[in-house]
C-alpha cells in the first residue's frame, strides 16, 4: 500500500496539531498535571518577577516537557498498534521514552528550584 502525497495547507497543519493536543489531553493525565506546573511556575515567575533569563530558561524547559510528553505518548500510541500482545521489545521501548521524559522531568525541576527557592526565601525572609 502506497502512501499518498497530499499537500496541506497552513490551516490543516494547524487543524491536525490541536486535533492531536486535544486527543493527548484526553487520553494522557500527565499532561493536566505538567498543564498545572506550567501555570504555578509562570504564576511565581509574574510574582516574583523573574529575569528575562529567568523567563526563557522557564518557558524553554515547560515547553520541552509538554513536547517530550507528546513525543511519549504518540511512541507509546504506535508500540500499541504495532505490537497488541505483550512483547519484551514494546515493553523496552516504551519504558525507554518513559525514562526519557523522567530524566527531563528531574531536570526540569531541579532547574525550577535554582530559579525559584531563593525568591522564595527571600520573599519569607523579608
């Protein structure tokens, strides 16, 4: 069976991308609790008036870790279409991006922590 070729238009790129968000959503609860890290880390970052530095570093490592969620999901979407029966090979493979995005994960908020307890010492402190 032959793939077929069809050029889209900037519409259905857009279309099919927050088809596919809204589809994560739905299907993935991590992605409402990395939603809820994304709204406490830009309330603090508003609250405390973080660096322009402070900001990219925030915004960069929240973006990257709803992207590599994504990336999990749809590897874990594709092992479970390929492989319906319980082989060792899915097995590794999705508890490989699983690691993936837990490493990033503990990046991510080993990062958040250097940008924020400091703020948040000093705000109690005060």
């Amino acid at each position: 069976m032959a793939l077929e070729s069809k050029k889209k238009n900037k519409k259905d790129v857009i279309r099919t991308a927050l088809h596919g968000l809204k589809n994560a959503f739905q299907r993935e609860f991590s992605l409402h609790l990395i939603l809820g890290s994304m709204v406490i880390c830009i309330g603090l970052g508003c609250f405390f008036q973080i660096s322009l530095v402070e900001w990219s570093f925030t915004i960069l490592l929240l973006g990257l870790m709803m992207a590599i969620e994504l990336m999990n999901s749809s590897i874990e979407a594709v092992v479970d279409l390929v492989s319906p029966a319980i082989h060792p090979l899915a097995k590794i493979a999705k508890d490989t991006a699983s690691a993936a995005e837990a490493v990033f994960a503990s990046i991510s908020f080993v990062s958040f922590c250097l940008i924020f307890i400091p703020k948040i010492v000093d705000y109690i402190m005060w």
